[in-house]
C-alpha cells in the first residue's frame, strides 16, 4: 500500500448503474434512454500529505465526480481510494473538509456557522471564543451576528475560509468555490485560499477548477483532466515561488502549453 496521504487506485464511474449512490447519499437516475455513461476511466493518482493539487479540466470531464467520491460521498464502479492507508468507505467529517459555494447554514448567524467547525473545544462557550479568532483572520470579526445572506459574496466565502480554519482539516476539498463570484473578488479569493494553506501548512489539498490562472497561481501540482470520460492526461509540478505572478516567463509557458493541451486557442 502506499504512504501517500491520498492513493486512488483504477477509480472508474458510471452513472445510472445503479438508481442511487451505494452509499446511500443522495439519488440519481441516468440518462432516460437507460443507458450508462462513463464518467471516469481508470484513475491512478497519488498525492502527498501537505501537498496543494489542483484538478484542471473542461466543464463535465469528472471533477467533481472525483471529489465526492474523495469525500465518501460516492462509491466509484470499479476501483478505489484510500486515505492514509484506509479504504474511503463513507464521509469521514472528523480530518476532511469539503469547501464549496453555499456551504454556510442560511438560519445561523456567520459566528455559530464557525463554531459548528471548531471540534476540538470541550463546550459551547471556547467554541464560540476560537470561532471569533477565526473569523479575526478573516477579518469579519465586525460581522459576527450577521447571517450568510446579509453578506457579498466575498465575505460569504471568508466565513467559509474560516469555518475551514476552524476544523483544522487533514484534507481539505475544494470544489470551484469562486466560480459564483465577480472577477476582482475571485483574485483576492485566490490570496486567501493561499493564505489559509500557509495557517494549515500540514493540510493536503485538493482543489478542483476551470481555471488555469487559478490552478497556476495557487498549487504545487496542476493535473490536467481530458474527458469525457475523465481521464488523468498529465501532471505538472508548479515550483515556482509565492506571490506568483503570472508574467513569470515559466509560468508563461506552462500557461500557453496547457491552453494548447485543452484546446482552448483563444486563450493563447
Ligand atoms: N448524479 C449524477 N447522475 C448522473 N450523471 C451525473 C451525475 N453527476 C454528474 N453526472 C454526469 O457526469 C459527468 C461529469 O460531471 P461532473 O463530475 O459534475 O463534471 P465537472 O465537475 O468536471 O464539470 C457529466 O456528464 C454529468 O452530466
Ligand atoms: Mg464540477
């Protein structure tokens, strides 16, 4: 078995298979001709514990199919993921945390959704204490009895950078968490997610997106998706040095060739 933190072995999927996830999460039908569609087609990766990995890929090549059956949530048809040595089987919430877009409970205030985060306080109230630390780091701590939807999108995504401070996660999955956000806010998104993997530096994360500057900008590994089905196409160690600008002639040139390598031309 491999000492690598994440390990997935051959992970294939086929939706409409089966009626519903065998894990038991959420139904699905597949397409109403009957058939099965293949979603991912053989998936050996492996990645390193603190390592910051991003998942690049057109809009339906398996991303986030591959994220959940990360997190548990489904089971692949053939194949499997291990974690620290252990067979993903179902969500485990005590080391991993899923980062995505509306995340947050509508009907709690920003500082009660931080503190359902914090699980390593013996009561209600050290929870709330480590809850407003965290939300210092993201500097909302003015904004502590504001609910999700008296936030902007930006703020909303601080809050869930902090709820992800405060579970202090093994691994943390982030699914395209910008993608609902305005251009400007998105950059100074990608400042934070940077920053919050300088405060979890022991956390492995796997980051999926669309976005080429995105996965540049942040990780230490892009790997770039084909599909569908999805396939691993190829894996690129980023090393350049953070602040990363994209001018950075290196990075210049992986940008051009992964552009050239996803087919999008007018990008280039
Ligand atoms: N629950 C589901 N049931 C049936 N098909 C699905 C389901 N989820 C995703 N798919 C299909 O799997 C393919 C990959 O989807 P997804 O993993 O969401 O891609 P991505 O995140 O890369 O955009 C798509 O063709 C999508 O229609
Ligand atoms: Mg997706």
């Amino acid at each position: 078995m491999s000492k690598n933190k994440i390990h997935f072995e051959r992970v294939c999927m086929e939706y409409g298979k089966d009626s519903r996830s065998r894990m038991g999460f959420g139904a699905w039908r597949g397409p109403a001709n009957g058939k099965t569609t293949t979603v991912l087609e053989n998936i050996d990766l492996e990645i390193e514990a603190g390592e910051f990995v991003s998942i690049l890929g057109h809009s339906g090549c398996g991303k986030s199919t591959l994220l959940k059956i990360v997190a548990g949530f489904i089971k692949p048809t053939r194949g499997s993921v291990w974690i620290d040595g252990r067979l993903v089987e179902g969500p485990r919430a005590d080391h991993m945390f899923v980062f995505q877009e509306g995340a947050l409970f509508p009907w709690l205030t920003i500082l009660k959704n931080v503190s359902l985060a914090v699980h390593s306080a013996a009561d209600e109230a050290e929870r709330i204490k480590k809850a407003r630390e965290y939300l210092e780091l993201v500097s909302l701590e003015a904004y502590e009895e504001y609910y999700p939807h008296m936030l902007s999108g930006g703020m909303r995504q601080r809050a869930e950078l902090a709820r992800a401070l405060a579970a202090r996660p093994d691994v943390l999955l982030v699914d395209e968490p910008f993608s609902g956000l305005d251009y400007l806010t998105r950059l100074q998104m990608r400042e934070e997610i940077l920053y919050l993997h300088m405060m979890l530096e022991k956390t492995t994360i796997l980051f999926v997106t669309h976005d080429i500057d995105e996965a540049l900008q942040l990780s230490d590994r892009v790997i770039i998706m084909n599909g569908p089905p999805g396939r691993l196409d190829s894996c690129r160690p980023v090393r350049a040095p953070h602040p990363r600008h994209l001018s950075n002639p290196a990075l210049h040139e992986m940008r051009t060739d992964i552009c050239r390598q996803l087919g999008v031309h007018a990008a280039l």
